[in-house]
C-alpha cells in the first residue's frame, strides 16, 4: 500500500510538473491533479494538494469541493470548516457535495450543533429533501448520538435508500439499543429494501454477551437468506460476535465454512480462543496459521497471541519465541505489538523479565501512554519501587500524560517504600489532575496513607472518594485491619451493606483479616461459614488463607488444618506458609515437619521454608535438624533473601542491604556510621560511670 502510494505520488509530481510548463488555464486537469495529491496518503499530501490549489489559475466548484474533501478526510475539521465559510461567501456551498463533505466533518468531530446549522443551511438551499445530503444528516446526527435528531431527519425523508436506513441503524447499535435496532432493520425488509453487508456488520459488531446468544442466532438466519448477496466482512463479523455470546463453536463452524479464509478470518477465530482464556487452542490455531493459511500475521495476530502468552506468568518459553517471530516478520517497531510485549514481560513472575520489559520499551520511537504505564505499573507490581518511582519522575519529566493508572502505581510504590513525604507530594498531583475521587486513585491514596500509620489522612481521601464502588471501602477496611481495628471495619462492611454498595471477594479478605489481627476467631470464622450462602461470593484462595491466619493467630492449628482439608480446590503454597509461620509462633514442631515436607516438594526453591525451618529448629534448640536445613539449603544454591531498608532524603529513595557497598555515597555513609557508633560508645561509656558513681549515695 505505502509503494502504490509512492507511486501515485511520483506520478502526480510528473502531471503537476507538465501542467505548470504548459500554461493550461481551465481547470478540468488540474482537478484532476488535485485528487491524485489528495488521495496520495503521504504525510504532507494535505499541504501539497493546497499548494496545487493556489496554484490553479481559474479554480471552479470541483477545485473547492476537492481541497474541501482533502481537509476532511485528513481530519483538519477546524481548516475544513474555515474553507467552507470561505465557499458559502462565494456561493459554492450550496452543493450536495459540499454539504456531504460538512456533515461527515461534524459527524467525526462530534459537532452536533454545527450540523444543526448545516441542516438550516440545507433546507434553505433546497438541498434538505435530497436524498445524499438527508442520509449524511441521518449519520452526523446518529454518530454525534442525538438520536431523537437522527430519527425525525429520518422519517421527515420523502425518499430512503440503504445508507439512511443503514445510518439510523448504526446509531441505535452503537448506542447500545440493539432491540431498536433489530426494529428498524425488520422495517427495512418490509420496505424492501435488502440488507448489505454495512447492514449486518453494524448489527453484529453491537451483539455482546450471552443474553444475545437468541438474537444471534437470528441475525445468522438472515445472513444465510441473503448470502449470495454478502461478503467476507459479514462471516467474519458473526465469527466475533458468536464469540462475543459464549458461543465459541459457532464462531468455529463459520470460520470452517468460509472457503476463501482472508486474514481477518484468522484474526478473527484466533482473538475468539484468546478472549475465552483457551490458551493452548489458541497458541496450536496459532501455528497452523503461520504454517497453514496462507497469510502473514499482522499486529493483530501478534497483540492477541501475546496477549495469550502474558497469562501464563510462570513460563516465558513460549512469549520469547514470540517475540522472536515479531522481530522476524518486523513488527517490533509497532506501538500495540511492542506494549503487548512490555506488558507480557512485566507479568512474569521473576523480576530480570523487567529488563526484558526495558529492551521492548527503550528503543520504541512512538512511545504512548500505554508504554510508560505498562513499564511503570511493571515496576511497582514487581516490587521495584524506587525503580517504579524514578520512572514515575523520568514521564513528568517527558511531559507524559499521568492518568490514574500511573497515579495508582505511584502511590503503592510509594506506600512499599513508606515516603510519606513524596506520596503527599503526588497526592498534591492528583488533586490538580482532578482524580481524587478516581476508584483506583483513591484505593491507592488510602492504602499509601494507611500502610504509614497516617489513618486520618486515609480516612479524609476515603471521604472525598466516589463510594459508588467496592474499591474505596476496600482499601479503608483493610487500613483499618493492619492497624487492628476490627469494629470500624465491622461498621464500614455494614455501611456498605446499608448502601447497597456492591460487595466483592476483596471485601471479605479484608474483612476476615480484621478479625484475624484482632483475635476474633469466632466473628472471622462465621464469616467464612456465611460468605457464600448470605452474601453470594464463593471462597477463593486468599479466603482460605485468612482463614488459616485467622486459626493460627489465635493457636487453633487443628481447624486451620481442617479448614485446609476442607478445601474445593487445591492449596497453593501461600496456604501452607500461613500455617507453617502459625506452626513456628506456637512451636508445634510435628505440624510444622508435615507442612514443610510437602512445600519442599511442591516448591523446593522457595527459601521462605527453609528459613522458618531453620529458625524453629535453632528455638527449639534442635542445632543438628538446624544445620542440616542449611546444607540443604546451600547444595541447592539458596540463600536468605536479605531484608532492606531505605529513606526519603530530598525527594530521593535510598535503598540499602546489610553490608551493602553499592551506593554511590558509600563512603561518606560509613565515615558517619563509624562516628555515629562511637559517640553511641561515649554516651554507653558516661552513663555506665553516672551509674557507679550514683549508685551508692542513693542506696
């Protein structure tokens, strides 16, 4: 396409050139010039064809209504607008041209009231009654969503033809009145007049969710009825929509049906398996494409097939070689295909794929806003977040639009790092963005201020939240429980319930750990009794989690066992490290064996278990298990994760190990930790000799 444009350019530069050196006047072939540079697709074909403009020596109503055409469809509205007053003043706009080329301007621009005016300006032309000009007024009206408009222009026309009835159509499906829509078009048929592919490909684009599955299945009907009369367009369309309905055999039936399968098909059946979460289908319909079909994959291919790939977090086989076959074909330069790479990289679990994640991102020209958040809420959720919040300060530095997405990454890696001071200074941000009363912005404002012990401030953003939603009131539930406060919790769950806000499976992990922290085993374990029969929200794993800390807290490792026994589904290792750690506090060393055989077989590479082991066998004075926990533990080249801590200074996190030596200031920092440690030596010296010395006159 970019080389037949190329060559359309090439050969309207040798005409324009001809047409200059021979002085020709009228203006027959300079129109036609002026539609070559027009349609020539190039960056600057606007201009140019404006250049030729000026230059036509006699230009009639076909140059203006050309040069009018060009600003539309390039999207210059404001331009095309000025150059139609500039028409009516000489009297050219009175056209049903020129009026067609104003109403699909208003219709894209979203200008409803100056397609109103265009509309007086057509009635007093005469040009109200003509068929082309009241079918583009039925579609500026409907795209701009004034319905009502669209339907008394509609049934005012003395004439209809298939784009009117289509154009009203498209209004009440885009608008999401598909049962109107699905009126009109049987109205349609008994005017008969016979549907087209737009007819049916607006139809189908509007059927979404199982409740249409009927309805469906009808409009498949009468695209068999008028299908010597369809194209492809419409078989692909009902393979989406089928998809679309939980009906995913369908969507194969058709797909299988269609002789000559164009890549749309393809596309089409391949973003089907991906939207219904069929990752091995997908991934094997996948190579049959590359190897079977014919065509080369395009940007949609690969954005769904990656996409298919991000959710299988633990394993990055298949997406690397993806991403091999992206960087084969070419396709590595394109922002959707390389934001589906960034954000599969950052979901994997381990945290060098966060490099990986750097090489998509660093050398992508056209960076937008979806890049920066998916690399920053990378960072944030892998638990880099001093990395997270240089990132967050390099894109207000880019001058990058920061929408709720980067405000919420920022304010949780702010809560990691406690930086009280840097999240008041982002919340400060928020406010002048105006997304304070943002779901996610808010959840996150309350969850920063909370984990700093701030519960006022977290309970002053909760307040100027929109509470509509679950995600505010989760957030200052669970404020609340790690700080122990398990009745304001009881009171907010309540409130909600009075509310009728909508309760989801956070609520209750916020709720069961209220009571965990405050010891309540009782109240907690109702809960978990009631959750499904009283509130409708089935027990998931965090659930059962709560559950065994809520047990194990209070010493009850009996029922936390049992409550694991009980378990619909099988316990994932955060289960059994929350009765291993419950195991440790109440030294139930039996228990604790039992656990610890089955994480080191299901997951012999989590340190965590090993190190409990080891500090419950050291406590219990048990040195022989003790050191031989730890030769395991180093014949399989594991090692305590070491603890960090960091601080605040200007705005700058600072992060440090034991015994870490990589920070740029090392030796100023130690210089004044060995002065700090020998005025802490004075000062233990002087109070030890203020003791001696006071001890025996007071006694």
């Amino acid at each position: 396409m970019r080389r037949q444009h190329r060559h359309l350019t090439l050969a309207a530069a040798k005409s324009h050139a001809a047409l200059l050196k021979s002085g020709i006047s009228f203006p027959t072939p300079w129109n036609q010039l002026l539609t070559a540079y027009s349609g020539s697709g190039s960056g600057s074909g606007l201009a140019t064809t404006r250049r030729v403009f000026d230059e036509i020596p006699l230009p009639d109503a076909v140059s203006w209504n050309s040069l009018l055409a060009a600003h539309v469809s390039a999207g210059a509205h404001p331009d095309a607008w000025r150059l139609l007053r500039a028409m009516h003043a000489r009297g050219l706009a009175a056209s049903t041209f020129a009026l067609g080329s104003a109403l699909r301007s208003a219709a894209a621009a979203r200008r409803p009231a100056l397609g109103a005016q265009l509309q007086s300006f057509a009635v007093k032309s005469g040009l109200a009654d003509s068929v082309i000009p009241a079918s583009a007024l039925v579609d500026m009206y409907a795209k701009c969503r004034c319905l009502s408009d669209a339907r008394r222009v509609f049934d005012g026309m003395p004439q209809r033809n298939t784009v009117s009835w289509n154009a009203l159509i498209a209004g009440y499906s885009e608008s999401g009145n598909l049962v109107q829509a699905m009126a009109l078009f049987a109205e349609m048929e008994r005017e008969g007049l016979a549907p087209d592919e737009a007819t049916f490909a607006t139809l189908l684009v509007a059927v979404e969710g199982p409740s249409w599955c009927f309805l469906m299945q009808e409009l498949h009907g009468k695209i068999m009825k008028y299908g010597s009369a369809l194209g492809l367009v419409v078989s692909n369309a009902a393979i989406t929509a089928y998809s679309q309905c939980g009906a995913l055999a369908d969507s194969r039936r058709i797909f299988d049906g269609i002789e000559s399968k164009d890549l749309i098909s393809w596309n089409s059946m391949l973003g089907a398996y991906a939207y219904h979460g069929m990752d091995e289908e997908a991934m094997r319909f996948f190579v049959r494409m590359m190897q079977e079909s014919g065509v080369r994959p395009d940007m949609y291919s690969f954005t769904s097939i990656i996409s298919v790939c991000s959710e299988h977090g633990h394993d990055d086989h298949q997406g690397r070689g993806i991403h091999g076959l992206v960087m084969k074909i070419g396709l590595e330069a394109i922002t959707h295909v390389c934001n589906a790479l960034i954000a599969m990289y950052t979901r994997f679990t381990e945290n060098c794929m966060m490099e990986d994640a750097c090489k998509c991102f660093n050398p992508l020209a056209l960076k937008d806003t979806v890049s920066w958040n998916s690399m920053l809420t990378g960072y944030s959720q892998h638990g880099l977040s001093a990395d997270a919040l240089r990132f967050f300060r390099c894109m207000r530095s880019e001058n990058i639009r920061t929408d709720e997405f980067a405000f919420s990454a920022a304010l949780r890696s702010c809560s990691d790092l406690a930086v009280l001071q840097l999240g008041r200074q982002i919340h400060s941000l928020v406010i002048q963005s105006g997304f304070a009363s943002n779901d996610f912005v808010s959840g996150s404002l309350i969850f920063m201020y909370s984990k700093s012990g701030m519960l006022g401030d977290a309970r002053k953003s909760f307040e100027e939240a929109d509470k509509s939603s679950s995600v505010p009131w989760n957030s200052m539930m669970f404020g609340y429980a790690q700080h122990g406060q398990a009745q304001i919790v009881t009171n907010l769950f309540n409130e909600m319930l009075e509310l009728r806000v909508p309760l989801d499976h956070v609520t209750f992990v916020g709720l069961i750990t209220a009571y965990s922290h405050a010891g309540l085993v009782d109240e907690g374990s109702e809960i978990i009794n009631t959750m499904e029969t009283m509130y409708g929200i089935p027990l998931r794993m965090e659930h059962y989690a709560c559950g065994v800390d809520l047990y194990g807290r209070a010493g009850q490792l009996d029922k936390a066992k049992e409550l694991i026994d009980s378990m619909p589904f099988r316990p994932d290792a955060m289960v059994w490290m929350t009765l291993l750690g419950a195991c440790k506090i109440h030294g139930n060393m039996e228990l604790a064996s039992d656990v610890a055989s089955y994480l080191l077989v299901e997951d012999p590479r989590q340190h965590s278990t090993y190190v409990l082991l080891s500090s419950m066998f050291s406590g219990l004075g048990m040195w022989g298990d003790r050191a031989t926990v730890q030769k395991v533990m180093k014949n399989r080249g594991l090692s305590k994760v070491p603890g960090w801590s960091w601080i605040e200074v200007k705005n700058e996190v600072h992060s440090f190990n034991a015994e870490d030596r990589s920070h740029p200031s090392m030796d100023e920092i130690y210089e004044m930790l060995r002065m700090l440690l020998q005025v802490a030596q004075r000062l233990c010296s002087s109070e030890d000799e203020e003791i001696l010395v006071t001890t025996p006159s007071d006694t």
